[in-house]
C-alpha cells in the first residue's frame, strides 16, 4: 500500500518537473497532478499493450523509435481525462514522457532508499 502510494507521489511530483521545464505541458494545480499520475498508470497498464502490440512492425522497421510516439501517445491520451492538466506541441509529445520516466525513476528510487523497510513488507 505505501509503495503504490509513494509510486503515485513520484509520479504527481515528476509532473510538476516537467510542468516546470516544458512550456507546452500545464498543471494547473498538484490536486490535478495526483490524479493525472492516476491516469498515466491507468493508461499506461490498459491502453499502451495494445498500441505497442498494434504498432509492432512499425517499432520493427523504426529499430525501436516508433516507441517514443507511443509514449507521447499514451502522455497525450491520459491529458485528455484529466481536466487541468494540458499537453500541446510537439516536443512536449515526444520529450515529456521521458523527462517524466526519469525524474520519477530517480523518485522513486529515493524513496526505496528512504524507506526500505515499509516497502519490503508488501
């Protein structure tokens, strides 16, 4: 319960990083990042195995690239469901996602480290 949690924490507060570096993404409140986490992992888990599977011989002749369309895809669809939180522009589309992956990676990991013990009890 508390690793889900402290998942959707690093993945509210790695919205706000990209909020802050990427101009074409807006938050407009950390309410609205918490539930757009909610929404990234929703579509993240039920949408994306389909559109990966969907796109796979376009991910075969891309070497792999046509998986950070997919991704922006799938960052873009999750804006759509949550009201104040916007994505727009190309960059944003394929660049935010990865900022997102990298900042709540590192979150995460800090979290892990923080709290080892209520995580491993799961």
């Amino acid at each position: 319960m508390l690793g889900n949690l402290l998942t959707l924490l690093a993945t509210a507060l790695s919205l706000l990083v990209v909020d802050i570096i990427f101009p074409g993404v807006n938050l407009a409140t950390f309410p609205a990042a918490l539930i757009a986490a909610v929404a990234i992992g929703a579509v993240n888990s039920f949408v994306k195995p389909v559109i990966n599977l969907l796109s796979l011989p376009l991910n075969l002749l891309s070497l792999g690239a046509f998986s950070l369309v997919v991704n922006g895809l799938c960052f873009w669809l999750s804006s759509i469901f949550v009201p104040g939180f916007r994505v727009g522009g190309l960059l944003e589309f394929i660049l935010a996602p990865i900022l997102l992956a990298a900042v709540s990676t590192v979150l995460s990991n800090y979290f892990a480290e923080k709290y080892p013990q209520q995580l491993s009890q799961q």
